[in-house]
C-alpha cells in the first residue's frame, strides 16, 4: 500500500488516540469521511492498529525484559513468528548480531521471569540460548497491554 503524506499527518493526528477524526480533518483542510475512509484503508491493509497504550513503570507488579535469543535453526522469521505467539511477548524483532531474535516482554507478579522461560520458551524449539535484561528504567514510553 502507498502511503502518502496525508496518510502519515492522519497517522501522527492518531498518537493522540483520543482525538476525533473530525478535529483531524478540520487540522488537515480535509473532511471527517476522508479521515474516516483513509484510517479504515489503513487499518484494513494492516499499516496501522489502533490501539491503548500503558507505561509499565506506573503499574505496580509489572516489569518489562529484553530478551535475546540465539537459534540453532536459519529459519528466523518462522521462529519470530513462534516467539511473538507466546504470552506476554510485545514484540519481536529478527535482527543482526549475537542474537538472531531480540523479544520485548511485559511480565507481571502471576508470570515473572521463571514461569515465562519454563512455560513460554520451553515450547520453542531450536533455541541454542537466550539472554535476558532487565530493563529498570524505560526511556522510549509506553506499550501495548497483553496480560
């Protein structure tokens, strides 16, 4: 899908998700139908999802890790397809380096750190090792809620 640059301003109108597609229009010269069908085309062809997002650090008994992971297996997409599956990860990223996958995982008081590689990661087959941060300090803001 070809985005253009009025598609981005309505994109960016969105990271206030509670701003009307009618205030959206009325800032971009554009109608509210316009808005309206352009973010259902975006929504439709997967470019955007709306959706609430949290700040881990401001709810108790939530933590956020970092994890890396090594595979024994070339077949990286398909694993980060398994990875993204498994409760509590947010996001996957296949990248370059030590690591063939980095995982962004939201974990809480009922699934900490233990329960989430013995019940989530041991489902996951071909992983050589892993490696895990625990982030005490999130600077880029906020997240999707999973748990």
């Amino acid at each position: 899908m070809n985005i253009d640059e009025i598609s981005l301003q309505i994109i960016k109108h969105l990271l206030d998700g509670r701003k009307s597609f009618r205030e959206i229009g009325k800032d971009l010269s554009i109608t509210t139908n316009t808005v309206r069908g352009r973010v259902k085309k975006l929504t439709k062809s997967g470019v955007l999802e709306i959706v609430g997002l949290i700040d881990p650090e401001r709810i108790d008994n939530h933590f956020l890790v970092i994890v890396g992971v090594r595979l024994k297996t070339m077949r990286l997409v398909d694993k980060g397809e398994e990875f993204s599956k498994l409760k509590d990860v947010i996001s996957v990223a296949v990248v370059t380096g030590r690591f063939d996958l980095i995982l962004t995982v939201l974990l809480n008081n009922k699934l900490g750190l233990h329960e989430f590689y013995a019940q989530e990661v041991s489902k996951i087959e071909d992983v050589m090792w892993t490696e895990t941060f625990v982030v005490y300090k999130n600077c880029s803001g906020k997240m999707p809620y999973n748990l």
